[in-house]
C-alpha cells in the first residue's frame, strides 16, 4: 500500500538511503531537515536514482510553526525520525546543544505530529544506548545505562516515545537501535559525507584511500580482542535502510512497541576493515597505532534475533560490499556532494 512518510533528517546519511528504498516502494515522501549536517544536493542525486520527486522542507524540527505548517501540508501516515545530531565528542564539549536539538526537537515533533492525528513513528535510536553493560553481546532486555550525552538523549527520547505510548496508545513507536552503519547506496551517488575531519572509522578510512588523509590512527591494539584492536558490528546502510520500511510494516499491523536491535551479530575488527578495504579499492591504506580512545569499548555487536523473528528482516550485506561501495562513493565524489 502506498503510504505517505514525513522523514525527518532525510538528506542525511542514513535517511537518504531510506528514502530511496521508500520511493522504490512508491511510498510518497517529504524530507524535513533544516541541512546543518547535510546538502540539498542530495535531493537530484536521490531523484536521479529513482527518477521520483520527493517533496522538501527546510526547516527545524525545534521550530513548531514550521513542523506545524509541515502536518498541515499533507496528511502523513507516518513519521520516521533520523534528525538530530550524532557527534558524541561534540555532546560532550556542547550537551545543551544536543539535549535540544535531539530531546526538544523530538518532542516538538511528537506533539505537533499527534496534534496533526499522525499517530505512527519509527525513531533512530543507537546502540550506544546500551552504554557499557560488562557483555559484548547486547540484547534489548540490557539496562539502559548510555555513558555519554549523545547516548542519554536517544534514551530520553526513548522514554519519551515509550511513555507517550503507554498514556496514548494509538501512538505507534518503533525504536530502531543501530550499530555502525557503513557503505553506501551501490550507484555510488548517495554515502555519507562528513565535515571536516571524519569521527567514525569507516569514512577515515576511506578519505585516507581517496589522498585525503595521509594516514588512520587505529585507536588501540591492546584490546583483549583476537588482533588487539576494537571490534564493531558494522552494518550496509542498504541494510539499515530495509530495516525502516520493515518497521513501517510492523507499525501498520501492530500496536505493541517495537524495540529492536539492527546489527549484523557479527563483529568486524578495525585491522579486519582496514584490510577488507585495501582489498576493495587495489592499495594498502597507511595507519599507525596509537593510543585508545576515551570512552571506547574493546568490542561490542548485535543480537538480530529479535528483528528477525519480528519483522522477518535480517542483515544481507557482507564486509566486501560495505567496503567496495563505500569506496565507489568515495572514489566518485572525493570532495562529498
Ligand atoms: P546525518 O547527520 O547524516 O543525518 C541527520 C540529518 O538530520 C542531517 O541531514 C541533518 O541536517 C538533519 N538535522 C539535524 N538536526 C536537525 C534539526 N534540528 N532539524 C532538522 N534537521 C536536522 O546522520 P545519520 O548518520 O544519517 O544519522 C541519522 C540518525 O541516526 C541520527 O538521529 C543519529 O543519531 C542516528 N544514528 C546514527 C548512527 C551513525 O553512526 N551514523 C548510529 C546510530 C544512530
Ligand atoms: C569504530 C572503531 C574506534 C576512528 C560511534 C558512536 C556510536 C554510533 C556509531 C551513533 C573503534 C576505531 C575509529 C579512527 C579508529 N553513532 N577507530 N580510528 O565509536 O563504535 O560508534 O558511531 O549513534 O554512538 O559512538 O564508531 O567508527 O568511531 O569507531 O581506530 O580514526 O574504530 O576506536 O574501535 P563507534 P567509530
């Protein structure tokens, strides 16, 4: 059935992905973001792919006229949130800018989306919501115990959407925590494009194989981990992408809350990434050990059972393609959009 999706944060990494797979569906989408961590460029490149329109807004989610206008313009079946901001050094230097932008623009929108009668929301949680729970396994049944502000405002807004439901329970919540979302869509037209010097892994990684960067630093070979460094459950941003449309149709049969994991189960060290890249793009990638980063754990992954048995989704991208596509975006846009 062809629904109508508002998505906020839709010209952002994860979003545009999702959206494409929404327009391939023939859902009809309208992107809200107001662009701080994104380009409109994006828009053409997501059309181009498709060749389907998707409607803009540019705004703020915190700017209630704007996301009120944004509910008058069209009657939304649903709601999928990607915008907020996700630097976790950044949260900590600035934690009033996060709690805004993540908890107030959150529930800006919950309350102008409920007051508007859209009553369905999948929400873009973070396995650092899990903080650091003694396993390297993490099921959904862990405590919630996030050890930086980043992860505290994705657990507030969890609360929020959980609470909201339980006194209004027409509100449908899908809370989706992701792991470490890697490549890009595979016409190498859409990835992810961070500013200035990239925080995560993979697109380091990536700039260092395009000459952007002269060389990793892999941050820590003493881990109690098989090669000593830190090890990931990464995950196709293909696949993440699938994993909205799959809430989206849990959401349209279910009322119960959806809380799952959307991981791989299988961990990937960082020399395993920076090997499987080098093989992806024909040449060795320059790195230096140096010293653990604060606030890292050695290793960490997904239990998917939940995901699977709920919404018959799993992962379906391996570590070659998450490496071959992101170097296709890379190698093809090695200035970004
Ligand atoms: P991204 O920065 O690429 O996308 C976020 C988008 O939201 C951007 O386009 C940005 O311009 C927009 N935005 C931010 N604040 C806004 C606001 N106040 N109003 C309107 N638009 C706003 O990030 P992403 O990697 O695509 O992440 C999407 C979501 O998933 C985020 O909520 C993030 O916290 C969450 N998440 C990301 C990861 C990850 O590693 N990438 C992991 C777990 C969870
Ligand atoms: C992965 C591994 C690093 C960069 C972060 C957020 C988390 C989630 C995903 C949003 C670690 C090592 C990294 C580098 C390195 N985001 N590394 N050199 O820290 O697992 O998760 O992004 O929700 O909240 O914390 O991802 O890609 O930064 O690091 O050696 O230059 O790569 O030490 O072992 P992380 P990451």
């Amino acid at each position: 059935m062809t629904n109508s999706i508002l998505v906020t944060g839709g010209a952002g990494y994860i979003g545009s992905h999702t959206v494409v797979q929404l327009l391939e569906q023939d859902h009809h989408v309208t992107i809200l973001d107001n662009f701080s961590n994104s380009s409109p460029q994006v828009l053409e490149r997501i059309q181009r792919i498709t060749g389907k329109q998707v409607a803009l807004i540019k705004a703020d989610i915190r700017d209630r006229e704007s996301v009120r206008d944004a509910f008058k313009s069209r009657q939304f079946d649903a709601v999928i949130h990607f915008a907020g901001l996700k630097a976790v050094g950044e949260g900590e230097a600035f934690p009033l800018k996060y709690y805004d932008n993540n908890v107030t623009g959150s529930q800006v929108l919950l309350e102008e989306m409920l007051q508007a009668g859209v009553n369905r929301i999948v929400f873009s949680s973070s396995a650092t919501v899990y903080g650091a729970p003694g396993q390297t396994q993490y099921h959904e049944n862990l405590e919630l115990a996030p050890i930086n502000v980043y992860g505290r405002t994705k657990r507030i807004v969890e609360d929020m959407l959980r609470d909201t439901n339980k006194a209004q329970p027409q509100l449908r919540i899908a809370l989706l925590r992701y792991f470490n979302p890697v490549g890009a869509h595979p016409s190498g037209l859409i990835g992810e494009d961070p500013n200035g010097i990239p925080n995560n892994l993979m697109p380091f990684i990536a700039q260092v194989a395009v000459g952007k960067r002269e060389k990793l630093s892999i941050f820590g070979n003493d881990y109690p981990t098989p090669d000593g460094t830190g090890m990931r459950d990464f995950i196709h941003v293909q696949d993440l992408a699938s994993g909205h449309l799959a809430a989206l149709n849990y959401l349209a049969e279910n009322d119960s809350p959806l809380i799952v994991n959307l991981g791989t189960g299988r961990p990937y060290s960082v020399l395993e990434m920076v090997n499987a890249f080098g093989k992806a793009c024909g040449k060795d990638i320059s790195y230096q050990f140096s010293p653990r980063r604060a606030g890292d754990l050695a290793e960490y992954y997904a239990d998917p059972a939940l995901a699977t048995s709920l919404l018959g989704w799993t992962a379906k991208h391996g570590i070659e393609e998450m490496c071959m596509d992101t170097w296709r975006w890379q190698s093809d846009n090695p200035d970004g959009y």
